[in-house]
C-alpha cells in the first residue's frame, strides 16, 4: 500500500512541478535573457532535483525517485516553456 502512496506522490509532483514551471518560464521570463540559454531545463531539473532531495529524505513513503522525478518534471517545464516564449516573441529589427 505504501509503494502506491509514493508512486502516485512522485507522478503527482512530476506533472506538478511539469505545469507550473512552464506556466511560469511562459508568462514570467518571457523577456528575460534566460529563455535564450539552451540549457536552461537541465539547470532547472538539476537545481530542482537537488533541493527536493532533502525534503524527501524527511517523508517516510517517498524516495529519491520521487525527486529525480520532480526534476525531471520541472526540466522538462521549464524547457517548453522557454520554447514557447521564444516562439511568442517577436522578432528583433
């Protein structure tokens, strides 16, 4: 029962972490120069990964897969994100 638990809080924080990081690349950093950066989901996902993992360490049902997933969700947010707002912008003169 438990292995369900953190399952479904590691997809959960997955597509959470997925819809609002890209909400937020899209609507916020839409004129910032971070959207340029190519990198930027991995920087993200990385940075992501690396401070749930203390949170996760604490909740008794989840493990690191459940931050390794949360990071790998906020990454891939932040990436389309960063592509959305770049294919928004218009161009340069």
């Amino acid at each position: 029962m438990l292995e369900i638990i953190g399952i479904a809080a590691a997809g959960t924080a997955a597509v959470g972490g997925h819809l609002k990081s890209k909400s937020f690349v899209e609507r916020r950093l839409r004129y910032s120069s971070f959207v340029e950066n190519p990198f930027i989901g991995v920087f993200a996902g990385v940075a992501a990964a690396v401070l749930a993992a203390p949170v996760v360490a604490i909740v008794p049902f989840v493990g690191a897969g459940t931050a390794l997933a949360f990071g790998r969700g906020v990454g891939t947010g932040v990436a389309m994100g960063a592509n959305r707002a770049r294919s928004r912008l218009p161009d340069e003169y």
